[in-house]
C-alpha cells in the first residue's frame, strides 16, 4: 500500500490483520482492506490469494495478529510465522517502531502421519526448534519505513526508493527472516512482507539546555554468520564474522539529524572455542590439520581436475597461509566497500591464548591498505574499573576519529556532513569490552555534534549535565545489555563501566551470576534454553540448514549419545567425593577404613581425571551444521 503524493510515495505494511482459521486452511486478511489477503492450506500448505480462496463458511476461530513473519518447510509440510504480539518502542525517522514480544508457528500440513518413526523423531526436534525461533529476542520492525538501512544510506538512495516495497528496501544483512520471506515474495504478497531487525532499539528524550532532543540508539545484528557465542566465532570462508553489529547513534535536534556509525565483530580470522566443561575454554586458531575438510570442500566446488589423493596434500601444506589473508582481505574490502577506510580497535589480552589470537590478527592486518590496526589491551589499561583510562585509547585514535566525522542533514534534508570511515572494534566475545569502549566513542561524537549545531560551547560536554548524561549512558548500557542475551544468553558483563561509570557491589555480583550463567548455557543441556539448541534453531530458520526427505537423518549422523555420559561421570563424582568423606572420618579406627578412603579417593580422582581429559563429549553441541 503506497500513501502520500504520486512524487513522494511511502509504501506502508497493512498493520491490522485478522487470522481465520477453518478446517481446512487459515486466512489472512487486512482489517483495512478486506479484500486484501491470502490463504494457506492446512494439508499441503499452499498459498492462495484471498479472490481465489474465498469461502462461505464460518471460521472456527477469529484472533488479531500483527504480522507475517514467513514460511518454513520441515519433513511434514510447511509452518506459518505469525505476530501475535507486538510493542511500540519509539520512531526512527518519525516512524513507529515496534518490538516483537510474542510470534506462533501454525502447522499447515498433515504429512506427518505418514512418515516412518525416524522422520516422526526428526520433526518432534525441528518443532523444538520451532518452539525456540517462536521465543527469539530483539526482533523490531516498522510498518512504514525499513529499519535496517542508516541514515546515510538512505539519503544516498535514488529518488523513488521508499516507494518500493519494505522487504525491497531492505539491507538483506540485516534482515533476520530473511530466509522465511520467500515463499511470501515468490506469491508477491508485499504489503504482508515484514523484514524482521535482531539487534537492540533505544530512545531517550534530553533536554540540553532546554533545547529538546531526541537521541536513538539502533543496533542492527548481520545474519551471514549468524548465531550465539561459543558455537559462532571467528570469520567464515567469505569473511563474515560472527557476531557483527552495525549500531547507529542518531541525535534528532530541531529538524537537523545526526548520525554515527559504528560496527563490531568477532576476529575475522578461522579460530574456534569450543566447550569442554573448563570455565574459559581454549582459543584455537584453525591451523594445517583443522583445514584439510574445508580444502576438500572448496576443492569439490571449484570441481578440480587432479586427484585428491596426489594433490590434496602438496596444496594442503600452503592452505592456511593462503586462506586467512584471503579471510581476513574479503572481510575489510566488504567493510570498505560500505563505510570507507576503517580503523580497527582490537581490545584483547596481549598474553595466553588472546594475544596468540591478537597476534595473528595484528600479523595479518600489517599487509591490509586502507585499514589501521590499533591494539589496545582493555583489561590491562582500565582494569574493572578503571574506565576513563579509555582517554589513553582515544589520544591514539583522536585525530583519524574526529575526520572520520559523523553524517548530519539540515531540516531540508540537505547534507552538511558525512561519515568517511567506520571505527571496528573488537574483544573476543564482542560484547563487554567493545559496547564500553563504543559508547565512550560515542560519547565523544554526541559532543562534538552538539558543538556544531550551537548548543554546546567549545568546553562543553554531556557529563556537564547529570540527568541527560544518565539517560545517555543507560541507553547504552540497556543495548548492551541486550546484545549480550541474544549472543550469550546472559546480560552484558562491565554494565556499571556504561551505566555508571565504575564498577558497584551490585555490579560485581550481577557480572558474577552473568558469567555463571554463561558457562553454563554452554556447557550443559537444559531443553530449549540451552544454547547449542539457540544454534540449531538459528541454522535451521537462516536456511543454513535446509531440511529434506531426501537427506539422511542429522540426528543419526550426530547421535545424542555423548549426553548420557555426563548424568553418569556426575553420580560418579557425587558419589565418590561423598564416600572419601565419610572414609576420611573413619580412617582413624581401622586400616581398613584408611585403604577405603583411598580406595575412593583415588576413584574420584580418576573419574575427574576422565571427565576433563573429555571434556568436549560431556557438553551439549548443535547438531545441524558443522562450526564453521
């Protein structure tokens, strides 16, 4: 539905929906345009426009719902997304924005009666992924804008671009139910199409110097690598990386609107951390052997023509001396292409396995035009508490940051400003250390803007002004915050360092739980809270893993069998610590109670020794797809 005059059309979403649900199919229609709508069958799970599926009889059942969110197709047939409920948060650019609080996935096949028990298994799991997708955090959209392009790319766009459909508009980087949109798209169902945003929204009004602003925190999560943390790290062959944010900084003030930019992500090189029950497992940098499955991989797809047994090895000895540049140059050409020359902030430990990681970072980035490397050691320099000692980063980077610039438009929409380059920064998680370090950057910005448009002296700044400072500040910390539970499934660590500006009691003692927490959502199994489960169910509605009768079973391939062991070690060293215990008390009355002690010391030692020598098979794993 397009509103507004022929040269300045906005295409706009139907934002009232009804859903009919009859015995043999549900409907979706428009409140507003009644005749707008489609069908979808509930045995085969076909889609029919709403002229060619009307029907004379009532519907068994009437609920509003607030989106279409997309189609999957399992073993038995296909499943429909929908909104069932929703929440404004704020407006971007003057348009309502609204956040997902719940979505339902409706069943629209009867194939599963006839398959065999395997595939009756197999589609029980995919329906608790189902049940995890329905539950996903940070979903935002807007019925009348699209949320996941800036603001300097937007006014970049041709005249006539926010006529086109939203899901046409879109930044597909950023658009999580991508890969469910497109059976919606192939039946050109555009006004029902919502591209769903992962990331964060924030709004606050400030009143600085009563001169009413509104400042806007937007961050945009990328899909190419999507997933949750342990089971998502590094680059991928193409370069994305995990855990890549794209977060705006927009400062709205009397009809002039400032934008910043800023991303993060994970070290785009080929590493891995993978659990195996230790509290901080160890960084790995996929090396010679690690890469020989992938060299296949490529080698099969490029279909060369010598043999893999006398060319595998002689191509395999150069393969990761050829491949991480080629990695970690894709990665900083795409950051290039897109937001300029770039100044990458790598705020890991210079010492174990981060500075192994960092130094192989910092060996590859010497050879990198167009991009400068700093190295900053976040806990070294500031410690936990020590957070204004990021000024010793900023007085590196100051005069590169500050002609970089920010993008500003006039109340006419004329740009004054623009943004050159992109600050990138990173830690090993993306997540504590980096939204630290970024909103003390973009703290730095706001003032220099605020500067430029008249409200701030040359000696002026936001921590001048306590209750807007606050407001600032918690914006930031509340988007850490959540960033934090849709990669790790805990609140953001350091929260103080963003909301306060040091570290409080309550502080610790939350960041402590934070990281218990942490641990254990990736180490142990707890149904559909666990995060290796977070990760199939990413896999699966990305599209990274497509599911087909004609494929084997990926739970035959990948047995569950490594989870009984961890019940059994458990009753072992519950059972042994408590009868060494109880000998240790008796062993001053006889040798027998003395031998038996160590009897089942020794036992307990060795069921210790066992369980961290195989760590890896006690801890809960995805099973779709592999980890890079």
């Amino acid at each position: 539905m397009e509103i507004g005059s022929s040269s300045d059309k906005i295409f706009k979403l139907y934002d009232q929906l009804e859903l009919l649900e009859y015995q043999d199919k549900f409907v979706v229609k428009s409140l507003e345009s009644p005749d707008q709508g489609f069908s979808i069958s509930r045995r085969e799970g076909n889609i029919e426009t709403l002229s060619d599926a009307s029907s004379s009889e009532k519907p068994s059942k009437t609920s509003a719902i607030y989106g279409v969110a997309g189609t999957i197709r399992l073993l038995a047939g296909t499943y429909l997304l929908v909104i069932t409920s929703r929440k404004e948060v704020g407006s971007f650019l003057g348009f309502p924005v609204y956040r997902v609080e719940s979505m339902k996935f409706l069943a629209c096949n009867e194939a599963l009666r006839f398959s065999n028990s395997q595939e009756k298994r197999d589609e029980a799991y995919f329906m608790t992924l189902l049940k995890t997708v329905e539950a996903t955090p940070g979903l935002y959209y807007s019925y009348e804008t699209d949320i996941t392009l800036n603001l300097q790319r937007r006014c970049k766009l041709m005249e006539g671009w926010m006529s086109k459909p939203i899901w046409k508009q879109a930044d597909p980087r950023f658009v999580w139910n991508k890969h469910l949109l497109e059976e919606l798209i192939e039946y050109k169902l555009d006004e029902f199409i919502i591209p769903l945003l992962q990331g964060s929204f924030q709004m606050a009004q400030l009143e600085l110097k009563n001169s009413p602003t509104t400042c806007t925190l937007l961050s945009r999560r990328c899909t190419r690598r999507l997933g949750t943390r342990m089971w998502r790290r590094g680059a991928n062959l193409e370069g994305d990386t995990a855990n890549f944010i794209e977060t705006e900084q927009l400062l709205e003030l009397e009809g002039f609107r400032c934008s910043l930019l800023q991303i993060r992500g994970s070290i785009p090189l080929l590493w891995e951390q993978i659990v195996d029950l230790s509290y901080k497992p160890r960084l790995r940098i996929i090396n010679h052997e690690h890469t020989v499955y992938f060299f296949l991989k490529i080698q099969h797809f490029l279909f060369l023509s010598f043999s893999l047994n006398s060319g595998a090895y002689d191509l395999t000895l150069h393969f990761q001396l050829f491949i991480q540049p080629q990695v970690v140059e894709r990665h900083f050409h795409d950051l290039f292409q897109r937001y300029g020359e770039t100044i990458a902030l790598d705020l890991t430990e210079k010492h174990g396995d981060e500075g192994q990681l960092s130094a192989a970072y910092s060996a590859e980035m010497q050879k990198l035009p167009n991009v400068r490397y700093v190295s900053f050691d976040f806990h070294h320099v500031c410690g936990n508490s020590n957070f204004d000692n990021l000024g010793v980063l900023y007085d590196q980077i100051s005069e590169d940051f500050e002609k970089q610039g920010y993008f500003l438009i006039d109340t006419d929409g004329n740009i004054l400003e623009e943004q050159k380059g992109i600050i990138r920064s990173n830690c090993i998680d993306c997540l504590d250390r980096t939204n630290v370090t970024q909103s003390y950057l973009a703290r730095k910005s706001l003032n220099i803007q605020l500067q430029r448009l008249g409200v701030f002296t040359s000696t002026e700044c936001i921590p001048l002004f306590a209750e807007d400072y606050g407001k600032f500040r918690t914006l930031w910390a509340e988007q850490g915050d959540e960033i934090s539970l849709e990669y790790a499934g805990t609140h953001a660590l350091k929260g103080d360092l963003v909301r306060y500006g040091k570290q409080t009691v309550a502080g610790l003692i939350k960041d402590g739980m934070s990281a218990v927490s942490r641990y254990y959502l990736n180490n142990f199994h707890d149904g559909i809270r666990q995060f290796h489960v977070f990760q199939d169910a990413l896999d699966l509605v990305s599209g990274r893993y497509t599911v087909s009768r004609n494929n084997p079973s990926p739970f035959q391939l990948n047995s569950f069998e490594s989870f009984s062991y961890l019940p059994v070690a458990s009753a072992l060293l519950v059972g042994g610590l408590t009868l060494t215990t109880f000998t240790i008390q008796q062993a001053g009355r006889s040798a027998q109670h003395y031998v038996s002690s160590v009897f089942w010391a020794g036992v307990t030692a060795g069921v210790m020794a066992l369980v961290k020598a195989n760590g890896r098979q006690f801890c809960s794993r995805p099973r779709l797809c592999g980890l890079l």
